[in-house]
C-alpha cells in the first residue's frame, strides 16, 4: 500500500510539472533525430488568441498550428503533450502522426494512457503495449510488456525488469494471467513468470474462453482443447468449436457433443447440431433429439423434422404435429395434421376439423369446427356450414348459426333465415328486426323490408323503422326527411316523429338547424332538437320566414 501511494504521489508530481511549462508564452527546445544526421530544432510558440502550436526551425515553417490550449515536450524525442478541449493528445513532429486520448501520463520509459475510461501502455513511438482495458491504473503498473531486441520478442515488467530472453517469433500481450507467444513454426502459452504453461507444439491456438482458459489447440492436424493445468479434450478431431459453453466437434463429417469439462454428451455420429440458449438440436439420419445443455434428453422419441415457432419448438413424426416448449414440457403431443401460429395461440387442425389453444396449451376452442380465421376483433368460426363469433379467450359472442358474416367498419353483418341483420362490434343486435337488404349510406345503413325502407346506425345504435317510401338525412344532423304516402315529414334518428308526414315536397324546406314547413298558406319554422342558437344567417335561405 505504501509503494502504491508513493507511485500515485509521482504521477501527481509529474502532472503538476507538466501544466507548469506553459508559463512562458515562448520556449525554445533543441532535439535531434536519430533518423537524421543533420541536427533540427523545434520551438513551442503561442500564437493568436494566446493559442500554442509547433514551429520548425531554422525554417520557421508550422509543424502544428496554434490551436492548442497547451503543449509540453516530454520524453526524449520529438513527442508533445498537448490538451485541447479536455482531451489528450500525442504529437509525434519527425513522423507528423497523433494520437488522441483522454489523458496522458508520462511513466519511465512508457506513456500511460486512457480511453473510455480505461488504462493502457504505449511507447513514445507510439506502439500500443497494453491495450487500453484496466479501470485500475495501480493493477496497469504490474502489467508484462513485450520488447523486440534483434527481430526477436520478449517481456518485460513496467518497470523495465526483464522476464524472458527475447526469444520468440510472436509475442502477443498478456489476457491477464497468460499469453500466447510462438518460436518458429509452433505455438504455446507462457504465464507472468516466464514459465511455459501450455507446449510451444502447436500449429494453432486460439484462446476460446477467458474465464477457465480454455484454449483450442491445433497438432498433427488435429484438434482438441487444452487449459494450463490440463487436457481437456484431447486432439483428436477435425474441428472444435465452443458454442453456449459446449464444444462441437467433428470426425470423419460427423458431429458430437461436449462439456468442457471433457465429457463426451454425444458422440460423431450426427449430420448435424445446433444449440440455443436454452435447447440442444441433434440430428443423425434425418431423425431429430432434443437435450438440454447436460446433454439429457428433454423428449423422449426421435422426430423428422422441428422447427422454431417463438418461443416453442414444433416437431413433426410422419405426418404428425406437436409442440414443446422451451424446457421440454409437452405443449401438444404430435396429434395433429397441421399446426399454426396465430394471434391467440395455435390454430390446431386434426382429421378436417379445426381448434385453438393458447400459447401455454390450454385448449381455447375444441377441434369441433370446420374453419377458423381471424378479423381484427374477433375470430370467426364455422360449424356445421353456419358461422359465429368468439373473442380470442374462446368466448362465443356469436352463436354458428348464420349463413354467412360480413365484417363492416363499424360491427357485423349476418344472414340468417328471415333476413340481415347488423351486430355492434362486440356481437349484439343492433335491433332484433331482419331486413330484405341493407345497404351502407353515410353514417349508417339504409335497410329495406317488404318494400319499407328504414335506418340503422350501429355506431349509437339507433333504428328507424322500416316504414318509408323514402329516407334523407339532414345534413350535419341526426334528423332524417321520411315520405310515406307521398307525403314528406321529419323525425329523428330513433324513428320518433318530429314532423307528421303530411306535406308536398315544396312545402318542406330545412337546414342542419331549422326545418320550415307551410299549413294553410302559412309557414312554420322548427329549430332542430340540441341546437342552441339561430342566427339571421341561418335564416338567410328562407326568404319565406319572418325571424
């Protein structure tokens, strides 16, 4: 603990002296280029608006514009750290590359950076050492670095301490405890002290899984899985591959199962598997089986076909359907000719008839009916050639005993003996009387019986009777113009009467507010029920009416 306050008091130290070397608004520093014989000098210059930028010298030319807040030369080559805008950023004036980061740090030899939060190592030529990945920059500093000397790869500690010769070929950075490293043709993997922990034999390894480090190792053409402290699939297949914590492998084209402790759950002898998160798929000459991810078989029988449908898997023997769910349970057994997803569940069909069950089996309608399909509100049912209506919980709102049903806007339309009649949305009779025809017209429905005519508005469930020659709604009003006996009147939506139908045609004149009539050489007006005012201009059509 008390090593790690001093480091973190450096780094203070360190970050304080940096911020301090903008105070002068000009500073001179000389550096030479160990690429270049010729030595060249640099100069830190403000520029407008109290911004600092790079100069070249002796050409006096910008290597970097004055844009920045800051800048300060550390290190011993040609490398800046500057802020601007919050961010970080190194600036590399012999190869004229940067690199942006949230923070820099200086550290012995290294360059500690952030990014997204996170801590990594570079050198100051700019090669990423240790990617950025620690929340902890105390755990960053016991970090193993590689270093090249003569085209060869070793490691290092942060502190420059060296723990192997610069012996290998590759030498990739640490996954925590372990790294992959090859000398010449093969690979291994060696621990933090050096210490090879898995042969360096391989001609592949790929580490799999980061949590037991698994890795998945390639000898003599063969594959198996080995860990730093074990086998645990020997290598001996033509493919392994680590699927939701299980490995598929593969010999002489065939597929099997294992757990990664080693054991084997199914052996080569399948044309094909797939895991899922929940469920194990194995198929072997063309049979299917179905295991959770022990490897137990969930269902007992082998199946020729199954198939995904949500969150159930339908399965198939012969020319049978079933269902199961997700953890093995039997939805429904495999009974059926065809089963289909749909809005309330499954649509079940069985020997010509059809029903209905919900998504976790309970039955919703009986397969007592010869078709089902569904409308927006309801689902429409038919048995024995007659039709009806039931709600997606299976209840009946309307009985199978119509000839036919004709979805509306606003409700339904049945057939039955005696006539049509029109249904609200939620299945009732509008009125219990049937009509010869009905016809849409505005707001509702113009219904004929014996030669009458009448209206319907299912929306508020009004009826007028069928007892007119004719029917003409006042517009923008809920008052319809009747004529019976070739004679004309009013009444409203109800059917009630507001005028007698006693009057020629030109002795009837009306507006959406007033209805005008003559008697005995005299005209009448009528305000209309509900509205509330009548005003001159309403009047202005009736030349005949004194307001």
């Amino acid at each position: 603990n008390a090593m790690r306050t001093r480091d973190f008091l450096q780094l203070l130290v360190i970050s304080a002296f940096t911020l301090m070397a903008i105070a002068s608004s000009e500073t001179e520093h000389s550096s030479a280029s160990a690429a270049k014989e010729e030595s060249v000098s640099y100069r830190i210059k403000s520029g407008p608006n109290d911004k600092y930028g790079i100069m070249k010298l002796p050409s006096k030319r910008w290597a970097m514009q004055p844009t920045m807040d800051k800048i300060v030369k550390t290190g011993n080559s040609c490398i800046f750290l500057t802020d601007n805008g919050g961010s970080h950023q190194l600036y590399n004036v012999e190869t004229n590359t940067a690199l942006n980061y949230e923070e820099v740090i200086p550290y012995g030899k290294y360059l500690i950076v952030k990014r997204d939060r996170l801590y990594g190592i570079i050198d100051y030529d700019f090669n990423i050492l240790v990617k950025c990945k620690y929340g902890n920059i105390n755990k960053l500093k016991e970090a193993v670095i590689p270093y090249c000397k003569n085209g060869k790869y070793g490691y290092i500690d942060t502190e420059g301490h060296k723990i192997t010769d610069a012996k290998y070929n590759v030498a990739n950075e640490f996954d925590d405890d372990y790294a992959i490293v090859k000398s010449d043709e093969a690979w291994g993997v060696i621990d933090k002290s050096g210490k090879t922990v898995i042969a360096i034999e391989n001609q592949s390894i790929l580490l799999t899984s980061k949590e037991d480090y698994h890795y998945i190792v390639k000898r003599d053409n063969k594959y198996g899985v080995v860990t730093p402290q074990r086998i645990v699939l020997r290598p001996a297949y033509d493919d392994v591959n680590l699927q939701n914590d299980l490995y598929i492998i593969r010999s002489n084209g065939k597929y099997g199962l294992a757990n990664k402790q080693g054991q084997i759950l199914y052996p080569c002898t399948h044309s094909w598997i797939d895991i899922n998160d929940d469920l194990i798929i194995l198929n072997a000459d063309g049979k299917h089986i179905i295991a959770d991810h022990t490897g137990k078989r969930l269902v007992d029988g082998e199946y020729d076909a199954i198939t995904r449908v949500d969150e159930h898997l339908m399965l198939r023997q012969g020319n049978k359907y079933g269902l199961i769910d997700k953890s093995g349970r039997v939805i429904v057994a495999c009974r059926y000719h065809n089963i289909s997803k749909c809005r309330f569940g499954y649509k079940l069909e069985q020997d010509g008839m059809m029903g209905g069950i919900d998504k976790y089996g309970n039955h919703i309608f009986a397969p007592i009916f010869e078709h089902i399909s569904l409308w927006d509100s309801h689902v429409l049912l038919k048995k024995n050639n007659l039709y009806g209506l039931a709600k997606d919980d299976g209840t009946i709102v309307v009985e199978c005993n119509n000839f036919s049903i004709e979805e509306l806007t606003d409700g339904y339309m049945v057939r039955r003996d005696g006539g049509y009649g029109l249904l609200t949305e939620d299945g009732a009779m509008v009125t219990p009387e049937l009509f010869d025809e009905v016809n849409p017209e505005n707001d509702g429905y113009k219904v004929v019986r014996d030669g009458k005519l009448g209206f319907v508005n299912i929306y508020d469930k009004s009826y007028i009777p069928c007892k007119y020659e004719s029917i003409m709604q006042v517009a923008d009003s809920s008052n319809y113009i009747v004529m019976s006996g070739g004679k004309y009147g009013v009444c409203n939506g109800n059917g009630e009467s507001i005028l007698e139908c006693k009057y020629f045609y030109d002795e009837l004149t009306f507006n959406s507010k007033i209805i005008t009539y003559r008697e005995n050489d005299t005209w009448h007006a009528i305000v209309i029920d509900g509205v509330q005012e009548v005003t001159a201009k309403d009047l202005e059509s009736f030349k005949h009416v004194v307001s």
